[in-house]
C-alpha cells in the first residue's frame, strides 16, 4: 500500500470517528503520517480542554484508524494550546 493510499484510509477513519466529536462540540485534523504506520492529529474546539481527549485519542481516534490501517502503531495528539485567534 503506498502513502496515498494509507493518507486516503486515515482521512475515511477521521470521518467515521468526526461525527462523535462534532457532537460534542470538537473535531480532528489530520497534521502527518511518519513511516507510514505513525499518525499524528489535531484535536480542535471542545476537544482541546476536554479533560478525556487522550482517552478519546486511545480509544476512539486511534482505534478506528486501526480498524482501517492495522499496521499503524501510534496515534499521537500534537499540542492544541495553539492561539488559533491568531490566524
């Protein structure tokens, strides 16, 4: 399977996971793929100070992209407290 293809899997298991966070106010980007096996995502709105976003990182994100690509082995979040108001 080519980058492409695995950049094309992880955005499809994005939009399965992204309707559970839009619920609750968040979302995800995705920021990069390493190697082809490490993911590395954005929380965005409520996700950001949710005191759960690494359990729902685990839990939800990572095991859904998983579910998708079974030879990813870390999921990570980079750091939110960006000013996004400063765009």
């Amino acid at each position: 399977m080519n980058s492409k293809e695995i950049k094309s899997k992880v955005l499809l298991a994005l939009e399965e996971i992204r309707p559970f966070l839009k619920s609750d106010g968040g979302d995800i980007s995705l920021v990069s793929i390493t190697d082809n096996k490490h993911v590395k995502v954005q929380l965005h709105g409520a996700c950001v100070g949710c005191t759960v976003n690494q359990m729902t990182l685990k839990s939800g994100v990572e095991l859904t992209i998983k579910k998708h690509l079974p030879q990813v082995e870390t999921v990570t979040s980079i750091d939110s407290h960006i000013d996004e108001s400063s765009n």
